[in-house]
C-alpha cells in the first residue's frame, strides 16, 4: 500500500488499517531474522561506573515549569486522576 | 570561514556576538525562509544572550571556545523554558524545565541557542514529513524532502540560518537529512555524548550528534559535547577523547578510545596505531540507486588514488539491519512512550499522535504482547549481536567502510510511497547505529540536481580517523 507521509488526524477505521498493516510487516521482519544465526549478547562494562557525587538538584524554576506543563493543576498539587489516562 | 575562526573573530572582538544573532534572526524572518518550515520556536532572550558575552569579550574577560557562535536544537533535546514539543500536538505547549547535557556544554562555552527545530513526530519518519507542524522544505530545492528525521537541523544548516545545528540519530536521523540537504551529519559512538535530556526514540540506539558545513566543525562541536555523564550511564570516562589535542584522556581497554589517523597522506596524530591503509566499500548493489552507487564507487577510488589507500569490496548485511532496527525501534519507542498519558504534561499519546508514531506504537505493543515472549525482540537482540560480528570481522581487515548515506535520492515532498520503501531509507545507516560504531555523511556531489551524501563508518571510538578520512573528501 502506498501513501504519502504527511501528518494527518488518524480515525479509528484508519488506526485498525495500521495494527493489521505494522503486524504484517513485523511477522515479515521477524520471519527473516529467525533464519540468522547468532547468540543473543551481552555488553558488559570493565569499569566505568559513575561517582554517585550530590545528585541533581531542581530549582524553583523547574517546580514553576512542571507545574505549568500539566493539564490540571490544584494549589501546589498536579491532579493525576487515578485511572485518568484510560479515557 | 569555519567555525573555528568565526570563534576566534568575536573573541577578537571584530565580529561581535550581537551582529552574529541579527544577521541570522533577519535571515530567518523573511518570507521565503518562513516557508521553509525549519524553525518551530525561537529563542527571545538570543540578543540579551549575546549582548553580554559582548560585554565580556570587551572587559577582557574569559570566554568559551564557541563565544558568540549560534545554533539551533532538534525539537526532541531539552532546552530549559523553550517549547520541546518533538514536532508533534502530543507535546504541544511542553516547556522544558531543565536542559540537555549537550545544551549545558554548549552553553559553558558560550555558543547562544537561536531556536527550536522542525523535524519528524517523535523523530519517527526518515523524510521530514511526519511533522504535526507540517513538513520541513528543502533549502536546495524546496519542492523535496530534506530527509529525516533531524530534518529542521539540516535544513537550517543548509540555509545558513545558524552556525551548527545540533540533531540526534537512531538509525540514520542526522545522515540522512544531512545527505538530502548536502552538509555534514555526524552521529557519534553510541556513548560517546550524553543522551540526558533527550526524549528517546529508542534508548538502545539513540545518539545526539551535530550538523555543520565540514567535518572540521563537526570535530569541533563534537569534542565538546562528547564525554562522561553521571546522567546518562552509557557514557564511560576512559572512552573519552580529547580530539583538539589529538590524544586519549583515560586509559584505553581493548585498543578502544584511541585517536587513530594514519591512513596514509600526513597526520598530526601522536599515536598512530592504524596502519592497513585499506578503505572497505560496501557492495549495496541490491538495494541501491545504481547512479548513487557509481558516484560513491567513483568518488572513493579518486581519493584512495590520491591518498594512496586501498580499496576493499566487502559485504555488509543490510538487509538483516533494516529488519532487526524496526522491530528494536517499535518495542523500545512503544515502552518508552507510556509516559506520555496526559496526566502530568502534555495529552495522551495514542489520541495525539499522527500515523506513523502510532504505527510504532501499535506494532510495538503487539510484539510484546507476553504470549510472544522469545520473539521479535529477543530475535532482534540475536541479530544485533550478528551484525555487531560482522563489523568486527571487517575492521579486522579495513580501517574503515564507506557506503552511499542514503539509497536513494530526495523524493518531492507528499508523493506517496510504500511503508517498506519508507523504511529502506535507512538501509545503508541502520548497520552502524546497531553495532553502536560512529559514523558521518558528508556532502560528495549531485545526481539529477539532488544532493547525495557518502557515509563513512569507523570502530568504535576513532571518530579521529572519521574526521580525517571525511576532510579528505
């Protein structure tokens, strides 16, 4: 199938086109890898461990932006309704 | 001039900070450039910014190595109380409240951020296109894409709308742009530079890297943005490279972290520990544009000629990578994206977001559905290791490879193409990003008018030798 790239509102009609679409081209992809040949890897440091030092400090700028990114806002308390993001 | 002596200007005080931003700022207000749809916000406070490092150079006070010089930041790297909004309606109105490492160190030394770039929804797009806030022109032709998914950075690089532009790369980001645009596009050794602060794609893969007009400038920046960061725990200490003083910093393992430059011509390097002097060129005779193939072919047996390398035909296996980065990129973009839920910034991802971020994010959800535990991803790790093997059987044979950045040229900006033929855009830059090794895409000459773009790939660590083998080109 072929499309053009632009950004465009998606519909849900549209989103179950691209669940069957992404599955298929996925299965397509893993089918080829099955067929290499390898040990799945590891990559472990020598050294290189981080110095644990003061931590990073926010200031009250970034307490101002945080509160000021988030769609709901009580006093001092952003309101992460429980469940919320479901909707 | 490059960046170095533009640098040196101001310190000078025969350029100064403030007539560096206007000239810009005048250029990136005219119409013609407003079309391009590179900028997405720009910074107010650039004047003030670079009114007193004016002041500084005139007290005769100490400034940094980049005074003065202006840049401008992918939408996806944090820049404290700037919109970071990834070019999408998800993050729309998000203000970062604290800055990217790689800020930081381009702000310890003075360089003055211009804006926020246009690019790819959540850097998910290899054309430019994708962007919420509608897609980024091509400076050199404003009917073509510019590339993606850094196609802002690019773009503006190429409309010399800043002096450096500052990108990230997953498996081709800043490449790409960089070849359809015709400048240079860096992409670091995964580790090499902080990924603090930047809003991932794809942890695994991720790397922040620069655009500029030459690798001399992109050594430049890179020098000072590469390095340990307690905020990012790929990056590692003894891996440092201090590049302007041509040695390494710490104590290599393994014969990593070296400065290499040896292959042939003269190097100014103290260590030489390269001494082959053969060039692998890849065969992607199956997969791309025989005119891009033939100029990259043409291209490189003009410099080996000249510099006195060898060339060696080896074999890369593309077509294995282009399949295990998209199955690693799905899995790690849907994971990383469960934050975005609209509680706490922003609105929830999968009612925001455009076709192709929730193609990555409905794909990635169904590969790691428990019931195919074992599969996809784990398949992909496997892969990974091969590729990473076939890297490291080549660099015992070559000092470096180079292959076309991009298989095709510049399609016009909404033609419709296949999701596959999409996705093979990144064939010839997804090796490199999943072996973690640098690589960089350097502008080489025209076909049909349109920009094309040769990659060179290096083991991990020796941008050193990148750099040169790019200069020579």
């Amino acid at each position: 199938m072929t499309q053009n790239s632009l950004w465009h509102e998606v519909s849900e009609k549209e989103k179950e086109e691209i669940r069957k679409e992404s599955k298929k081209l996925l299965n397509e992809f893993a089918s080829k890898l099955e067929k290499v040949k390898a040990k799945e890897s590891h990559f472990q440091r020598e050294d290189g461990q981080r110095e644990e030092g003061d931590g990073w400090k926010t200031d009250e700028e970034f307490r101002t932006h945080m509160l000021n990114n988030a769609p709901f806002v009580e006093d001092d308390s952003i309101v992460a309704e429980k469940g919320g993001w479901k909707k | 001039m490059n960046l170095k002596s533009k640098a040196k200007q101001i310190s000078a005080g025969k350029l100064s900070a403030v007539e560096n931003v206007l000239a810009f700022s005048k250029k990136i207000a005219t119409p013609k450039t407003k079309d391009l749809n590179i900028f997405l916000k720009l910074n107010e406070n650039a004047i003030s910014q670079a009114k007193a490092i004016d002041k500084r150079i005139k007290e005769k006070g100490d400034v940094g190595r980049l005074a003065g010089l202006c840049f401008a930041v992918k939408s996806n790297i944090s820049v404290k109380g700037l919109e970071t909004n990834c070019a999408s309606k998800v993050l729309e109105g998000y203000i970062s409240p604290y800055n990217a490492t790689v800020i930081n160190k381009l702000i310890a030394e003075d360089a003055i951020i211009l804006g926020m770039l246009n690019m790819d929804e959540f850097a998910s797009g290899a054309s430019g296109e994708t962007s919420a806030f509608g897609p980024t022109k091509n400076p050199r032709n404003p009917e073509l894409i510019p590339g993606g998914s850094s196609s802002g950075s690019a773009a503006a690089v190429a409309a010399e709308l800043c002096d450096f532009a500052i990108g990230s790369d997953t498996g081709g980001s800043i490449r790409n742009p960089a070849s359809h645009c015709g400048v240079v596009g860096l992409k670091p050794t995964y580790g090499a530079v902080s990924r603090y602060g930047l809003i991932d794609l794809s942890m695994s893969l991720d790397c922040v890297g620069t655009l500029t007009k030459s690798p001399e400038d992109a050594k430049l920046i890179f020098n000072i943005i590469q390095g340990q960061d307690n905020f990012d725990q790929t990056t590692n200490s003894n891996q440092t490279l201090d590049l302007i003083n041509q040695r390494t910093i710490g104590s290599p393992t393994s014969g990593r972290g070296r400065a290499t430059a040896s292959l042939g011509g003269e190097s100014n390097s103290k260590e030489k520990i390269t001494k082959r002097g053969i060039i692998g060129l890849v065969d992607v005779s199956k997969f791309c544009d025989k005119e891009i193939a033939d100029l990259i072919k043409t291209k490189t047996e003009e410099i080996a000629k000249k510099k006195g390398w060898k060339i060696k035909k080896v074999n890369l296996p593309l077509d294995i990578s282009i399949q295990t980065y998209y199955i690693l990129v799905y899995t790690e973009f849907f994971s990383t994206t469960r934050k975005f839920e609209g509680r706490r910034f922003g609105k929830k991802i999968e009612s925001s977001a455009g076709p192709e971020v929730l193609r990555r994010i409905i794909g990635g959800s169904e590969i790691t559905k428990a019931e195919h535990d074992g599969r996809y991803y784990k398949e992909a790790l496997r892969a990974r290791a091969f590729i990473k093997e076939q890297f490291n059987k080549l660099f015992k044979e070559v000092d470096a490879i180079i292959l076309p950045t991009v298989p095709k040229t510049a399609h016009k900006i909404g033609e419709a193409i296949s999701i596959k033929d999409m996705y093979n855009y990144d064939i010839t830059t997804t090796p490199a990003s999943i072996a973690g090794i640098p690589a960089i895409s350097v502008p080489i000459g025209k076909i049909n008018e349109k920009e094309v773009g040769l990659q060179i790939n290096t083991p991990h660590f020796q941008e050193e030798l990148m750099f040169k083998l790019a200069s020579d080109f």
